[in-house]
C-alpha cells in the first residue's frame, strides 16, 4: 500500500498552465513578467505542441512566415531569419525553440506530464490539477492552452487491430520520420493534413490509394525562398505591419481590402481578379477577392466554380477531376487548403482515388482497406482524419469544481463560454484560443497573444485590488454563444460539415464553435468589456 504520509507535498504555484505550445509559452513569459509563480505541463516529451507532434511529409503552416510569428519582442522578431515564404514544421518547432531559450522558459516547463484532473476548491479559491503519475499542483488560476486541433482521431474502423501493415496518424507522427519508398500506401483523409502529404508520399511509394469521403478546396501555396528584400521591407515597417493585420479580421496583414462585391462585376473581370490570386497564391488573398464570399452564396458560386474549373483543368482523368472538385460546400466555409502539386499528384501512374463517399470504408483487414466495393491491399496506411477539434483537449481533463459543477455536464450540448476566455460556474479558468474565440479562424499566434495579454491583465488587476476569483455570468455567457451563433448564422459558414461544428465527429453536438466576427471586432470588444470594470464577469 502507498504510503500517503511519503507522498510529495503539492506544488504549490500562483498560475498553472496546460500546455507547451505556442499559448503556454508566451503565458509563461507573460505572466513572470507580473512575478508571478507559473509552470506550464506539457504531455509531449519536447514544447511546441502542435509543431512538436505533426511530423507528417509536407506539414508546413499556411500562413506565411513572416506573420505566423510572436509579434512580443521586436528583436525576435528582427533577428529570426525565415528561409521560405511559408514555414515548414522543422523551421517553426526550431523558431519555437529559439524563443524558449532566448527567453528561459524551458526551466518552467515540465514535459512528459499530462494533466489527468482539474478540480476547484471553491472555499479556498484555488485550482488541483493532478497529473497522471499522480503529482499534484495547486494554483490559484489555471490556463488551458491545450490546443484546438491536438487531440488526434482515428475512426472507429472495425478491424483496425488486425492490420499486418504499419498505420501513421497524422498529427501522431514518428519522429524519426517514416520511409515509404517501394510500398504501397493508403491515405485516408483529404483535409489540410491529407492534401500537405499526398504529394510528397506520391513520390516516394510504389502505389498511393487515397480515399476521399469529401473533397476540399485546395488553392496553390506558391511556396518560394524568402524573397530578401521583402523580408527587409517588412522587417523595417514590423510594428506598423502587425498594427495593420490586427485590424483585421484575419489577423494577417498585407492584403488590400476587397471593395467591390462579386456580383458588382462582369464575368470576365472576375475571372481575371481570381486568376490574379490563384497566380500570386495563398487563401486569404482569394477570399479577399470581393466583400461577399463568406456571406452571399451567389457570390462564392462565382469563386467556388472559378476553382472547381481549375481543378478540372490541372487533373487529366475528367471522373478524378469530378471527385476532386467539391460541390457540398462554398469554398472557404471550410478550412482551405493549401497546396503544392496536389492536384497534379492525380496525374501520376502510381496514384489512384478511391471514392469512399459512394462506397464507404467498411474495415480494416489484415491486409488493408475493405470498402463496399473492394478490398485495396496496402503495406501502410495514414490516417489523415483530423482531431476532435475544439473541444477534445479539454474533454480529455476531468474538469469540476467542489460544488459539483463538471465542464463535460456543463458542455454536453456544444461549449459554453464568455469571449472563449472563461466558463461560467469554473471560476479562475482561463482558455486560450478555445470555443467562442476567433482563434482558428485567425493567424494563431496573434490570438494567442491577444487572449494571454487579456488574462495576464485580469490577473493584475485582481492583484492589484486583492482580489481572488474572476467568472463569467451565465447570463454573459449565455449572451456570448448566442453571438457567436448569429453571426455565424449571418455568414455561409455553417453550411458546411466542418470541424467548426464538430461534424467530424459521431455524435459531437452540432454547434458552431470559433467566433468568426473578426479578430479585429472581437479585440475591441474585449478591451471595451475590460474598459466597462470587466462587465459580464465577476471579481470577488
Ligand atoms: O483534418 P480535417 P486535418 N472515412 O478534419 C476525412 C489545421 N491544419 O488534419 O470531410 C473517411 O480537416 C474527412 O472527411 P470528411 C487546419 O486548421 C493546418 O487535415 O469528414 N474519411 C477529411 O477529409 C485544418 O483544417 C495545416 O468527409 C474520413 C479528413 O479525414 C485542421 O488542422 C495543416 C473519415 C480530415 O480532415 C485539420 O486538418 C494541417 C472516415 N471515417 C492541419 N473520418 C496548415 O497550416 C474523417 N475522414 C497547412
């Protein structure tokens, strides 16, 4: 038997944080400026969270380089040399291990730890979170900067047990990198993940099946070497050019703003102003094209068609060319893509698409994918199938309070949350980037920026007037979702089956979670509700 007596006493901090990727280490800098005690717990065996874990061929961000970037110390942000115009993950995860050192970090960062628990003492205003070996911290405030898009999901495939070959996870990736040179490889998945890797896998395996439930829109990255008197130029005007792109809605810089609607032009104008974008690369600029494509479906019909004609032009086999070109949902209502040679990988010998829409994955046998039609025989399969977005991070912490209030009851019909920052009834929790923020929808790392510079001043200010807990009303709260929906609702978002609304998950509650108002919107709102006395919450 245990001996308790001989169990380590508790750590005891003044702010705890899940997570050590992009939002847990700049919550750590951020907050031991205040002089606060902070530690953050990192289930990974390295920091960067999402960098750190999704190795796959191809996994590079599609946002460009000199914007997916901490904007928090200038020289950073001058000395940090990009070397092409979108980062790759081994460039970002070194960029996340240059600003751990040039800041100390590391020290407060406690890796291979995973928080199983989080519980509230609500007489002692004070969180115990327990790992899973059992260790305890208390803290009186704990951050969750877990990530959206880090809890990986394999389907529930009969089978899947049986396979004699190796199977690969997208965002569960072998770090010592995986050769597929002479085998035969099955990618299920054609999100942002299936489409980064489908052309790098191409060539190296003998033969690439891919199956696709549903095809995505893809634009050209047009990825290129910095260009060096571009980075200079951006380099020079850094603190102005940040300003700009957070008064945004995108939180990225660089692109005029559309004028015109789609419908206020002729065919052929239009087609000109797509191909212009489709040359110069990358999506923000595409969606930036007209004022309306998010909101008017008669106007993304124009840009939806323009890239569907693409695609048909680029694949040679016209019934692959159908496949690929989606038709459930108006392009940018789901995350784009981007790409290098996607399409194109279509036109090589050695790569089949297999329709898994018409005729859907039944098991996976000994030998590889059986769908109702046929069984492909594979040495490798890669699950490019997503995460349980949003949510899953912290679904997978038991999170309750001492007077019995559980985040998984509370959360049962979709997440509730004030700003995405704070729940009601778990006082002293923040989230960074969670449901209800404009995260996902924004260049990151801005929002996470933005959302830990808003918590490490609420912090400050219950300090500085000693005070102990903050929360949300449920009645903010209740407000808050109910914005979030309607303006979803005012855009073309939701019809699409995205992991915005959890469809990519049997049984997920069908509800919209990022708020898609705008970063630019939502960081006036959240400074006005600070300029208010913090209305919608409480201080006590
Ligand atoms: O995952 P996804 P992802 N049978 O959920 C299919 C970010 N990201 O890892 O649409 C057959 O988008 C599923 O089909 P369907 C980015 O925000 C960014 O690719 O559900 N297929 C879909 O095709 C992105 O949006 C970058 O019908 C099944 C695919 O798997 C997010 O991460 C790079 C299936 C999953 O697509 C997630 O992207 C990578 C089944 N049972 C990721 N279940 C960059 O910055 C699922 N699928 C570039």
């Amino acid at each position: 038997m245990p001996d308790a007596s001989h169990a380590p006493a508790p750590r005891q901090l003044e702010v705890a944080i899940v997570g050590g990727g992009l939002g847990g280490l700049y919550a750590i800098h951020r907050l031991r400026k205040l002089g606060l005690r902070v530690r953050a717990y990192e289930a990974g065996s390295g920091i960067g969270g999402t960098w750190f874990w999704n190795r796959y061929p191809g996994a590079r961000c599609d946002v460009e380089s000199l914007e997916y970037s901490y904007s928090f110390s200038d020289e950073l942000q001058q000395e940090w040399k990009w070397p092409e115009r979108y980062g790759t993950q081994p460039e970002i995860l070194k960029y996340i291990n240059h600003v751990a050192d040039r800041f100390d970090l590391r020290r407060d960062v406690q890796l291979n730890t995973r928080i199983k628990a989080a519980t509230f003492d609500g007489a002692a205003n004070e969180w115990t979170l327990r790992t899973e070996s059992g260790e305890e911290i208390r803290a009186r405030y704990c951050i969750m900067a877990a990530g959206n898009l880090s809890t990986p999901r394999v389907p529930d495939f009969k089978g899947i047990g049986s396979f004699k070959g190796k199977w690969y996870h997208s965002g569960l990736w072998p770090h010592e990198g995986v050769d597929f040179t002479g085998l035969r490889v099955g990618v299920i998945g054609t999100g942002s993940s299936g489409v980064q890797m489908i052309p790098l896998i191409a060539r190296q395996a003998k033969h690439l099946h891919v199956f696709q439930r549903t095809a995505n829109f893809s634009l050209p990255a047009r990825n290129a070497p910095m260009d060096e008197a571009r980075e200079s130029r951006h380099k020079a005007e850094y603190p102005a050019r940040r300003r700009a792109a957070y008064d945004t809605p995108f939180a990225i810089g660089g692109y005029p703003r559309p004028t015109k609607s789609a419908l206020d032009v002729t065919e052929e104008e239009r087609n000109a102003a797509y191909e212009a974008k489709w040359q110069e690369g990358g999506s923000i600029s595409y969606l930036y094209t007209y004022t309306d494509l998010l909101v008017n479906k008669e106007a993304n019909d124009t840009a939806s068609e323009f890239a569907r004609n693409k695609i048909r032009g680029i694949v040679k086999d016209q019934r692959t060319a159908e496949l690929l070109a989606p038709k459930d949902h108006p392009i940018g209502t789901k995350r784009l893509c981007l790409d290098t040679n996607y399409y194109e990988t279509y036109n090589r010998d050695n790569v089949v698409l297999v329709d898994v829409r018409s005729a859907p994955i039944q098991e996976i046998t000994e030998k590889g994918v059986r769908t109702t039609e046929a069984e492909y025989e594979l040495d490798a399969i890669v699950f490019a199938t997503g995460f349980d977005a949003m949510t899953g991070a912290l679904r997978e912490i038991d999170i309750r309070t001492s007077d019995g209030a559980v985040l998984a009851d509370h959360w049962a019909g979709g997440p509730l949350t004030y700003l995405g920052l704070m729940v009601s009834g778990f006082p002293n929790m923040f989230v960074v980037t969670g449901p209800g923020s404009p995260g996902v929808k924004t260049q990151m790392i801005a929002s996470i920026e933005q959302h830990v510079d808003w918590i490490a001043d609420a912090i400050d200010h219950l300090g500085r007037h000693q005070l102990d807990r903050i929360e949300p009303s449920p009645q903010a709260e209740a407000e808050w979702v109910g914005h979030v929906n309607a303006v979803a609702d005012s855009t073309l978002y939701p019809l699409a089956n995205s992991w915005y609304v959890g469809a990519n998950i049997p049984g997920k509650p069908r509800v919209f979670m990022p708020y898609v108002g705008g970063f630019d919107r939502y960081k006036r709102h959240c400074d006005e509700i600070v300029g208010k006395g913090y209305e919608g919450f409480t201080l006590s």
